[in-house]
C-alpha cells in the first residue's frame, strides 16, 4: 500500500490537535505555578507571624522586668531613706526579688536575641521573594516597605544595645548595695549608702527611659506589620 499523504484538511487537524496539546500543557502549568505561588504566600505569612511572635514575647520580658524593677527600687528607697519600719524583712524580700531578676536576665536577652535571628532570616526571604514578583509596581512597593521594616528593627536594634549596657552596669551597683545591705543595715552603712542611692537611681531612670523606647518602637512595629496594635 502507498502510505497516505496528508491534505489540507489532514494539516488542518495537525494544527488542531498541536493547539490542543499546546493547551493543555499551559492549563497543567498554570496551577502548577500557582501552587508554587500559594505555598510562597502561606510560608511568608508563618514567618511573619513567627517574627510577630518572637517580637511580642521580647517587648513582655521588658515589660516584666521594668515592673520587677520598680519594685525592688521601691523597697530600696524605703530602707535608704529610713521609711521602713522592719528594713531587715524588706531587705530579705528585695534580694529575693533581685535574685529573681538575675536568674531571669540570660533567658530574657535571648529573646531578643532570637527575635533578630527571626528578623534577619525574615528580610532574607523577603529580599529573595521581591525578585519573583512579575509586576514592577508590587516589587517597587516591596521593595519600600522592605527596607522601611529594617530601619524600624535597626532602630530597636540600637535601643538594645545601649540598654544592655547600662542594665549590666544597673544591675551590678545594685547588686552590690543589697548585698552589702544583707551584712549591715545600720544607721552608719545607711548614711555611707545616701550618694550611691542617688546614683543608682539616675541608672535606673536612664534605663526606664530606654526601655519606654524600646516597648515604643515595638508597638511601631507590630502596628506596621500587622496592623494591629498591642497584643492583649
């Protein structure tokens, strides 16, 4: 038999069938792509949200040391100057109270130190996805409020440091009062202690002023990225 030769009609159906071929290759892509997109969308969203978390905890562990603290200070400057009925018993409570904050101090830095391993990670993948964007006004928009999300975290960033180190050096003049408290409470020790408590305050002044900007530009940023404002 010859082999038959395709007509006109016979490329015609070719046509058709390559189109269809064509077709439905592009409709199998499409939620392919899609899907890709979803996924990329849901994984941001839980970084986001675990950053947020992160955040919150961090501004709490502020929160619960500045209340522990104006506590202690509270009981300190009743026994400096000379209001406390039973300084002995409000001395054994104030270095309870210390003690408490002292063994809380490393598991609270690391809160923060674990929201901007979280941050750091979160602008990575942001930075990368900015990249996949097909419209250039979205990665233009990205792009901005990118990098107004990281002058905001550098912001905080530099407000721990500096609290850091002035908490470190609160935290040790402190200690060394209530200690030296712990072995005299007399009218001599209290009189001796009237300047340091002078200087002890200002310390913890200077850092109730860093920790209010610290909490503020947490606030700052939770409003930012989620639009919403403090965690109940």
């Amino acid at each position: 038999m010859r082999p038959t030769q395709a007509g006109p009609r016979g490329w015609r159906m070719a046509g058709v069938m390559a189109a269809a071929v064509a077709l439905m290759a592009g409709l199998a892509a499409g939620p392919a792509r899609a899907e890709v997109a979803s996924a990329a969308a849901l994984d941001s969203s839980r970084k986001a949200a675990d950053l947020q978390k992160k955040a919150d905890e961090a501004k709490k562990s502020i929160e619960n040391t500045r209340t522990e603290l104006n506590e202690a200070l509270g009981l300190y400057n009743l026994i400096v100057q000379g209001q406390e009925k039973d300084p002995r018993s409000a001395h054994k409570k104030l270095a309870k109270i210390l003690d408490g904050i002292q063994k809380e101090r490393s598991s609270r830095a690391a809160l923060w130190d674990q929201m901007q391993a979280k941050s750091a990670d979160f602008f990575k993948g942001w930075e990368a996805e900015i990249g996949t964007y097909t419209s250039d006004s979205i990665r233009q928009v990205s792009q901005q409020r990118l990098d107004a999300a990281k002058a905001r975290y550098e912001k905080m960033s530099e407000a721990l440091t500096g609290a850091r180190e002035l908490y470190s050096q609160f935290l040790t003049n402190f200690q060394d009062q209530v200690t030296l408290m712990g072995r005299d409470l007399g009218p001599e020790t209290i009189a001796a202690l009237q300047a340091p408590a002078q200087d002890l305050n200002a310390q913890a002044e200077a850092l109730k002023a860093r920790a209010a900007k610290m909490i503020t530009v947490a606030q700052e940023n939770r409003v930012a990225l989620t639009g919403q404002g403090a965690k109940k």
